[in-house]
C-alpha cells in the first residue's frame, strides 16, 4: 500500500499480490498529523519506484493546472452528478479554481501560521466568474428614459438676485463699470482681434439664439442673452461674469431680443406669437403684443424707438407702437417667413430676407421697404438662391453685409439701388443651415461671425481676408458680438447654451 498526499488530502490504494491495484476509499484529512510544520511532505516508504514517479506526475499535472493560465486541460473531462468512475460515485458539482481578480483582498491568511503570504491566491466558485470591467473617465452611465422622464433634470442654479445683494445688483444695472471707465471718450479704439477666452459660462439650458452689449457706452459691460429654454439674461460680461437679472415672461422660445438705445428696456420676440418691452432693472414687462405668428427678427426703429418691427412665421411684417399697443402698418410679401430685419441709415429704409429658394425667388430673398409708405423699394437685390438667416449693418459706411447660406457673407451698398459688391465676398465658414450671426466691430475695421463647427472668424472689411479663426466652441457658434467700448473684448455663444467672454 503507498499512501501520497495531493494538496493535503490522502488516498489510499491497496495492491493485489499479482501487483494489480485497486481503489478501496478516499479519505480526506483537513489536519493531517503526518504533515510537517512547514507543509513538507512525510517519507514515502516501502512504495515501487513506479507508483512513485505516477505520483509525482500526477503532483506536476495538478500543479500545472493548479498554477496554470485559466484555459483547462485539453485531457480533462468534468464529471457529473450521480457518473460512477473507477467504483465511486460523484456526489458534488464540478468546481473551477479561477485566479482572483486584481483589485480585489490582495492578502489570503495561512491556518497553519496566521501569517500573510503573497504566494497566488485563487477562489472557487460553482459558476464562471465575471471580469470586472473599469469605467472610463468622462463616460456616464446610461439611464433608461422612463428613469429620465420620472427623475427631473438638475438645473445649474444661476447667479442672480436669489444668491447676489439686491443692492449690488441694482449697482451694477446702473453704474459705470470700473474697467469700462478708462475707454470712455469720443472715439472708440481700434479693433483688436481677441486671442484668448477670459469667461466660460452654461448660461442656458438650450441653444442660445442671440448676445449683444448695451449699446450706451456707460452701460456696456452688460450683456444680453436670449435661448430656446424660454429665457433672457442679464449678465456681468466685462468683470464678475454675474448673472444681473432673468427674465421669465415669455412661454416659448425667445428667437430674437435686443437693447432699446436707452439701454433701459428690453425688446423680446418669441415663438408664444408675442413680442414684449421689459424694463432692465425692476423686471416688469411694459408692453406686451399678440402676433399671430411665431416672432423670429425684432428691430427697433431708430428715429422713435418707441415703434418696433416684428417679423416671423408669417407673410407680413408688422410695425407696432409701444406706446398704443397697436400696429401701425403691415407690410406684406409673398413669402412664407421672415428671417431677418434690419434698419438702414436714417431709419427711413429697411430690408428684410426671407426663406424663399425656388426658381424665381430673386425678387424676394432680399426686400427693401420705405418705412412710411410700406411700399417695396427694390426686390432685386440678391439673385443668388441661398437663403441669408442675418443681416449687419456697417457703423460708419453706407453698406450692410447679410450671411447666406451658402457659406460666405455678401457686401450690398445701403443707397439705392443696393447693389451686391461682386468683389469682395468674405468666405471660410459654415453655416450649413443655422441662423448664423454677424456683426462689425465699432470702427468697422473687422467683420466677425460664427460657424456651424464651432469657430469664430474674424475678416477684413477692406480686403475681406481671414485675420483670425478663432476655436471657441464644441458646438455650432451662433452669435458673436464685439464690445462697442473695450477694442479687444468679443462675446460668443453656442449652440449647446455656453456663454463666452474673450480678450
């Protein structure tokens, strides 16, 4: 009989005088007392030298497979419950000895010392063992839409008259701001293109459709935002990057807004069908008119900025008296909407575009309109089919530029008969379908625009080349207004409702 001890358990195997071997039991001993103190092995006595050489292969087969990679031995087949091998029965489920996985208890306790050892540690489990796998950085779970349905979306709290000092906020609505101070004087400074990025701020929770500084040179610091999340904001543009004011009047997405040239109201137009004249600093809507249309373009008349045009989702544009609430004159087009507006010098004239793209549409992509008589001056002026979402009237020169769609800004003369300049086209962007904004800066030096991939271009007026092509946002950039006192400040908004300040 020879006795070998696998793995601290015992089998014993009897011999036939002939020498045949037969299995008899398997006994199992948790402590074995022939086992010495440091887990040797006891002396193999009166054993043959080729029981002993099987044994010894057998110890080098389970340890192989023991300490192995993890793919089983092509020799080895799991037996199953109730299978009779060699005289005994198999009364437990196959188990696989997996490595732990890494991450996991690194120190595993030895009975016989109580003491860690770093040797190979292994469980065993009755099903395959899942590998854990690492979240990348930046990825968020997802979350089924019945989740996010039930579970209101976290809103970023924004800086306004809840967290901020009335006091102070009503300070800085009102008075100068201490770094527009210095650049007070006749004349504004040269442009200078911006280079780096002084704010960033989520100031929307939707795409924001329009940015502009107050036009009053005290009051400049402040900044106008209008997004498709029903909002419009005041902010700190120039210093503290506050949010001043929020203006929650309208029930549908606010498309257009801009300063009155008190700077002291606020002109909204939205997709509820009304058009509203708020004041800055208390917050109480003034004027409210019903359109029967969505409003997308607002612009205020220049000689009496009492009276506003609206125009939208309609064939007709109309003018309406603040101070009445009633409109004063329609003017009519055959078109299905109204893309933009814009005054002229004088504000005795004004242009509109529209959406109109089929074969005979040159004489109504670009109209211009006497203000007084509501007649059609000139219907053609743009013979090109590209539809222009925005207009930009030049501060100092009888021209305007309007952004087309496909993909440049056109120079027009702003006398009659508002002839397109064949010359000079300023070109390098994409609009590719967004409402694009453009605008000069208060020299009129540079012309700047956004782009649907995210950057801001800055051209030449004269020469209409690429000064600068700045990298400022992720998503399609949909307005860009240049600071009318500070010569190298430029505030740009996006798509995804991101607001930023660059110097």
């Amino acid at each position: 009989m020879c006795v070998a001890i696998l793995n601290r358990k015992t089998c014993a195997a009897h011999y036939t005088g002939s020498g045949e071997r037969t299995m008899t039991s398997l006994v199992a001993y948790d402590d074995s007392d022939q086992e010495d103190d440091d887990g040797a092995l006891p002396h193999l006595a009166n054993c043959p030298m080729d029981d002993i050489r099987q044994s010894q292969g057998n110890q080098k087969w389970l340890d192989s497979n023991f300490y192995g990679p993890l793919l089983p031995s092509p020799h080895y087949k799991p037996l199953e419950i109730g299978q009779c091998v060699d005289g005994r029965t198999v009364s437990e489920p196959h188990r696989e000895i997996y490595p732990l996985p890494l991450g996991l208890s690194g120190i595993v306790e030895n009975s016989s010392n109580s003491k860690p050892y770093s040797t190979p540690q292994y469980c065993v489990n009755l099903t395959t063992a899942k590998r854990l796998q690492a979240v990348p950085p930046g990825v968020s779970p997802y979350i089924p839409k019945r989740e996010r349905l039930a579970t209101p979306a976290k809103r970023e709290e924004p800086t306004s008259l809840e967290t901020n000092d009335k006091s102070t906020v009503s300070r800085l609505l009102s008075e100068v701001s201490e770094r527009v101070r210095p650049y007070l004087g006749p004349k504004p400074g040269r442009a200078v293109v911006p280079r780096c990025m002084q704010l960033s701020l989520q100031a929307h929770q939707a795409p924001i459709n329009m940015i502009q500084w107050c036009p009053v040179p005290q009051l400049s610091h402040l900044l106008l935002s209008a997004s498709m999340d029903k909002t419009v904001k005041i902010w700190d543009g120039a210093e503290s990057g506050q949010c001043l004011q929020v203006y929650s009047s309208h029930s549908g997405a606010v498309r257009d807004a801009c300063w009155s040239p008190c700077g002291r109201r606020l002109l909204t137009g939205s997709f509820d069908n009304t058009a509203m004249v708020t004041d800055v600093e208390t917050g109480q809507q003034i004027v409210k008119v019903g359109n029967q249309f969505k409003v997308m373009c607002l612009a205020v008349q220049p000689d009496n900025p009492e009276v506003f045009l609206c125009g939208g989702y309609s064939a007709e544009v109309k003018a309406w008296d603040a101070r009445t609430c009633k409109v004063e004159r329609v003017y009519r087009a055959r078109i299905q909407q109204t893309l933009a507006i814009l005054f002229l010098t004088g504000g005795r004239e004004f242009v509109t575009s529209s959406d109109s793209v089929s074969r005979d549409s040159a004489e109504r992509t670009l109209i211009a309109w006497d203000f007084q008589t509501t007649a059609k001056v000139s219907n053609q002026i743009y013979h090109e089919r590209y539809t222009c979402p925005s207009l930009a009237l030049h501060p100092q020169q009888d021209s305007f530029v309007a952004q087309s769609n496909g993909n440049y800004m056109a120079l027009f003369s702003a006398q009659r008969p508002y002839r397109m300049n064949k010359r000079r086209r300023y070109e390098g962007h994409k609009v590719e379908g967004y409402a694009v904004r453009c605008g000069f800066s208060p020299d009129g030096s540079i012309l700047a625009t956004g782009s649907s991939t995210g950057s801001v271009h800055f051209y030449d007026q004269q020469s209409a080349r690429t000064l600068h092509t700045l990298l400022a946002h992720q998503q399609a950039c949909m307005c860009v207004s240049l600071h009318p006192v500070l010569p190298a400040v430029v505030a740009t908004c996006d798509w995804g409702g991101e607001l930023r300040i660059w110097q």
